[in-house]
C-alpha cells in the first residue's frame, strides 16, 4: 500500500526537480578560451572516474543526479562504460595508483570527446598537492576542457558548470 | 613470558610509559615483550582497535574488554622488523602489509607478503619511513580457488556508476560466488604526509577529507586528538553542537544508503525519496552552517560556526518534517515483499567474524556486535544522553538496513534533545601551542574512527594516524559474499557501504 500511496502523492503533487541554474559564465568564459566546440550535441554522456577523491565529489555528484537537480532532464547522463561517453568527469588529486586506469579509460572514450576536472583537487591537487602519491590534477595527465571549484562543488555548480559545456558543443 | 589471566596494563607494565600521551597511556616495549604482548592477545579479550606506523616504530591500540582500558603499546624497532599481530588478529593482516609499505618496517610471521597500498607507482618505496628508490611493480597475485567450471570475473578499478575506485577479483561457478578478494590501494593520496609539519588548523582540513562522507566525524575525531594531546578544552556549546553537526551526518548517510541499497535491489523509488530526504538535511546544513557536507566546521579547539535561536527553532523544524516523511520512506520498505525477498536472507555475515576482526559500526551491529564509541569509552555530550544501541542478530542485508532505520531515528531522537538543551557561550577556544600526543576515538555513520596525533614543541603536526572502520568491514564482505550470487553483489556491496578513501590513506 504505501508504495500505490507514495506513486499517487507524486503524481498529484508534481516531480520534485527544480528549476536548474542557467549556465555558468566563468565556466562558458574559460571553454571560449579553450577548443571551439567540437559539435557533440546537445546531449552528453558523462563517464565519471574517481582519481583520489575523498568522495565528497562524488557525493555531490550522486545528488546533482538525483529527483532534486536530475541532470538527465537537461540531457545529461551518467553513463557505465567510458565508450558510451562524450565527456570524462574526472574528481580527486590523481593519485598515482589512479593514474594507468586514468589513462587507460581516457583512450577508450571516443573522439571528439571532453575532459572536465570536477572540485578543487582535480584542479591542482587541493590539500594533497605535492606529497609522494599524487599527480596534483588532471590538467597533469590530460588536457582539461573546462575545470569546476569547489570543495565539493554543489550540485548547483555542477550543473551550471556542465551547462556551459553543453552551450559550447551545441 | 608471562602467561594466564593478565589484564591489558599488567602486560603492559613490562614496558616504558610515554609522557605526554592522553588521553590513554602509551607504552614502549622491547621485543620480548612486544613478543608476551601478542603471546596474550591470542587468548585475551582485547580488541584490536588500530595499528599503523611511525618512522622506526610500530604503534597498536588496544581495548581490554574486561577491564575497558585502553592503551596504546609502541615497538621500537630500529632494526625495522616486528612480530606480526596479523596471525592472532586477522584484522591486523592489512594494516600490517600497508605498514610495510609505508614505513618500510617487516611484521614478522605474517603470511601475506604481497604490497597492499603500494601498486609500484610512487616516486619512492616506503614513503614515510626510509625511503628508497622505486621497486618495478611486480603482478598482484590474487588468492587462488581451483575446481572444476570456475572462472574469474575480475572488475574494478574503474566501476560503472559514481563509485570509488577498486579491484574485485570474483571466482565463481556458474552465478555462484566461490571467493572473492579485493584489491584496494587506488585512491592512496598520501595523507599521513599532507598532514605532517602542518598547523592543526591546516591538518583538520586533511582529516576532513580522509573520507568526505565521515567529514564532521574526522575532524571531531581530530579534534579530540589535537584538544588531548595540547590539554585544550573545548567550550560545552561547541560540544553539543559538535554532536549536531555529528547526528545530521550520521542519518545523511544511513537514510542515503537505505536508497542506495534499495536501488541496487531494482527499487529505485526508494532512492528517490531518499535522495530527497538527504537533500532536505544538506540544505538545513548548508543555510545554517554554510556547507553542505558541514566540512571544516570542527575545528581544534571547537567550532568555525555556530548557530542563533532562530535556526536552532528551523532546523528543529526541519527534522520534524523528516521524521515524517522518513517513517514513509520505512514502510515503503518493509511492505515491499520483492525488495525484502532480495535483501533477507542475502549477505549473511556471521557473527563470529564479526568479532574476530573486531568490526562495528551497522556491519558489527547488524550480527550481535552492540559496539558504539559514543557509548564505549564515550565522549560528551553523549555521557549526558541516555540512548539505545540497536543490534540485530541476523547479519543480513535486512539487518543492516533495520540497524540504519533504528539508528536515524535515535539521532533524529537525540538531536532534539541536543537542540533543546544547548548551552550557551562561545563555540571555540584557543588551542595552546605545546608537544604531546593524542588519541581522539568517535563514532562515525559507519563505526569507530580513530585519529593519532602527535604534535611538536611549536605545536605543528609531527604526525597523524588517521583510522577507518572500514578497515575491520572490508574482510567480512569476501566472507559475506560467498555462495551469493554474483548479480547480489551490488545489494551487498552497498549494504556495507565501505570507504575506499579512509582505508586507502
């Protein structure tokens, strides 16, 4: 019963998704710095890869996938093989232990394709910046498209950060 | 050597106390007594709460079950070697090999000789203790399992979904699970060296991030270590707002991982609420203590952020609304027969491993483990709280989900009265700078975690041990999984809920 009841409260309730955030405009400013568009769509599939995260990026990454955010609803989409991909997500330091299944997962993505270093350590190592075990950022093993802050970032951020992206391959 | 009924400190007397380590002793021991300290904990009641390393020491905390002390016994080992606990205390297995490759020292007698953290990547072999040149890395040999029509599945490090990282290398029959190993290590970032020479200011943001999910509980535990070892006290307002910020993170993740589970049982309406039930506590946290996950918010010392009538009034409000709604996500458990059908019975874990690697947290007391660090040696305010500790004696999926259930509503229980009795004053206060030693134990989401600190005379980090409990968690899947089949190892997987971060250092 509470199943039929909970399906029905939803239904006469309306979805729970929110109205995303528009586009990220330092996010749309450093694309335009970068490649031009590389004519993916207006659709990304998104393969996500933890390189050293604490899994606080994660974390927020679940959420901005969840009812809430729903980045599928934006044409977004988490997908589970990096050939099914159009852009890597990549959170955490790289660690070095990381760094071969990086690579490796990297190559099999399809091109044209996109790098997104997803908080603060994928940007340049963050708190664990230059000890034995890390790379100190993607930008370190491959070339970064578009980097989004944060520690975490907020599922808000992701997703203004991934809309630019979006903007810049229509 | 001494033999019959000792208690911990008896044992211990044979050795040299350390000055300046709270709020448990530490003792040095030599080798032969090092040597009648393992011989005792082959047949004594003591539990095995962390081992790790030092540049030319080996360090272990232990609990006497009988007498609840806790002490801490140090070997001295300059000649780089140690007798093994791992062949008494299985859990030790691990932490042991990850000694050897961080710190270079040899357990003695243990029988895993392969690497555990070190993959042959780092710029140096053994990078806290005397380093040396890189060694090429040699293939991992995974335990074998030989009959007829096995094969092996090996998945991981990169998993489908938004997972950490690692390896599973399953051996099955047909769908059936004959063993399973993993292999963890790949998010090894060099913690104990981000920490090292730092302020304790500059090393809580590390310890807040050993594993982001337990953010508030490794800063606390942090805390603890650093306010012990530098005789700091913090204010009672921090220290009951401390528990806040410690009880929503607690039911953040158990509601969360009760949707996870779920979902990975085919029943992804339950993430959905939960997700939105998870989303409801991270809001609350991030408008009243400005962030989400409510990282860097416990500080040494007390609080970065503390909170007026008025939110105290909402966030109240607040986890009434939850409980609510919460009681909903429940019963769309328990009345959904297809999703019990999967989660009953699944993934049994028995209580005698539990014991014997000494986990807790909803694995130990999912199978008739009832541990709780808040409880047992037990920190304030929760002395103050009277509070109940689930156990479930089953060891299932379903327990481990009954043990989350029982647990959210005894944080949405004590948080209530916590936000109701909150003593006014300030939330910090300063942290003197002075050399000592500290051992700060809490109660995490997912069991003990622990956090070694030793400070310098200017009062910088000279080094941290940060423990997970999943350390004591991850052997007991191998055993749980086994005669499952491989499609439940999902169900299972998330039913522990494992950190790879916090193991991986």
């Amino acid at each position: 019963m509470p199943l039929n009841h909970l399906l029905f409260r939803n239904i006469v309730k309306g979805h729970r998704t929110e109205p995303a955030p528009a586009s990220d405009a330092h996010a749309a400013a450093e694309l335009a710095r970068g490649a031009p568009g590389a004519g993916l769509g207006r659709s990304l599939a998104l393969r996500v890869v933890d390189c050293g995260s604490c899994n606080g990026c994660e974390l927020e990454l679940h959420a901005a996938t969840g009812p809430a955010y729903d980045l599928d609803h934006l044409g977004l989409h988490v997908v589970a093989s990096p050939r099914h991909a159009d852009a890597l997500v990549v959170t955490g330091p790289v660690s070095a232990n990381m760094e071969p299944a990086l690579r490796r997962t990297a190559q099999a993505v399809p091109r044209p394709n996109r790098v997104v270093a997803l908080g603060d350590c994928a940007g340049d190592g963050g708190c664990f910046a230059g000890t034995y075990a890390v790379k100190g950022g993607v930008g370190q093993i491959l070339p970064v498209d578009l980097h989004i802050p944060g520690c975490p970032p907020t599922p808000t951020r992701i997703l203004a950060g991934l809309r630019a992206l979006m903007d810049r391959e229509r | 050597m001494m033999m019959g009924r000792a208690t911990l400190m008896e044992v211990l007397s044979l050795g040299r106390p350390v000055a300046g380590a709270r709020p448990w002793p530490r003792v040095v021991l030599d080798d032969r007594a090092w040597r009648a300290l393992v011989g005792h904990m082959a047949v004594a009641d003591w539990v095995l709460l962390a081992e790790w390393g030092g540049p030319d020491e080996v360090h272990v905390a232990l609990r006497d079950e009988e007498t609840g002390e806790i002490a801490i016994a140090t070997r001295a080992s300059a000649d780089r070697r140690f007798f093994a606990l791992g062949p008494v205390r299985p859990g030790a297995i691990r932490l042991e090999r990850a000694i050897r490759d961080l710190w270079g020292l040899a357990p003695e007698g243990l029988e895993d000789q392969r690497p555990w953290l070190d993959h042959g990547h780092w710029p140096v072999h053994h990078p806290l203790g005397a380093a040396s040149p890189p060694q090429p890395a040699r293939p991992y040999r995974f335990l074998a399992a030989e009959g007829e029509g096995l094969h092996q599945v090996p998945v991981g490090p990169v998993h489908a979904g938004i997972i950490e990282p690692g390896h599973f290398r399953f051996h099955v029959q047909g769908e059936t699970v004959v063993r399973l190993e993993a292999r963890l290590g790949y998010v090894h970032k060099g913690i104990s060296a981000a920490m090292a020479g730092q302020t304790p200011a500059g090393a809580a943001r590390v310890a807040g991030r050993v594993s982001g999910d337990s953010t508030v509980a490794y800063a606390l535990a942090f805390a603890h270590a650093v306010e012990a070892a530098s005789d700091c006290s913090p204010p009672p307002r921090a220290v009951w707002l401390r528990a806040v910020l410690a009880e929503i993170e607690r039911i953040a993740n158990h509601v969360f991982d009760i949707g996870a589970i779920c979902n990975d049982a085919g029943f992804p309406l339950a993430l959905s609420e939960a997700s939105l039930l998870r989303e409801m506590l991270l809001r609350a946290n991030e408008s009243l203590f400005g962030h989400r996950l409510a990282m860097d918010r416990v500080i040494p010392g007390g609080l970065a952020c503390d909170i007026d009538e008025a939110g105290a009034a909402l966030l109240a409000a607040t986890l009434t609304r939850f409980g609510k709604r919460f009681q909903r996500l429940v019963a769309l458990y328990r009345d959904t027969p297809s999703l019990l059908d999967r989660t009953i019975g699944a993934g049994v874990v028995a209580g005698a491993l539990v014991y014997r690697f000494g986990a807790g947290g909803f694995v130990g007391r999912a199978a008739s483990r009832g541990v709780d660090a808040r409880k047992v040696p037990g920190y304030p305010p929760y002395d103050q709280l009277d509070f109940v500790i689930p156990v479930r004696a089953e060891g299932d999926v379903d327990a481990r989900i009954e043990i989350r259930i029982a647990e959210i509503r005894i944080s949405l229980d004590l948080l209530a009265r916590l936000l109701a009795g909150l003593p006014s004053g300030p939330v910090a206060a300063a942290v003197p700078r002075a050399a000592g030693e500290g051992l700060g134990v809490v109660e995490g989401f997912r069991g003990k975690i622990l956090v070694w600190v030793r400070l310098a005379e200017d009062g910088t980090v000279a080094q941290c041990h940060p423990h997970d409990p999943s350390w004591f968690q991850w052997p007991l899947l191998e055993a749980a999984i086994e005669g499952n089949i491989l499609a439940d190892f999902p169900l299972c997987n998330k039913s522990f809920n494992c950190s790879y971060s916090g193991v991986d250092l």
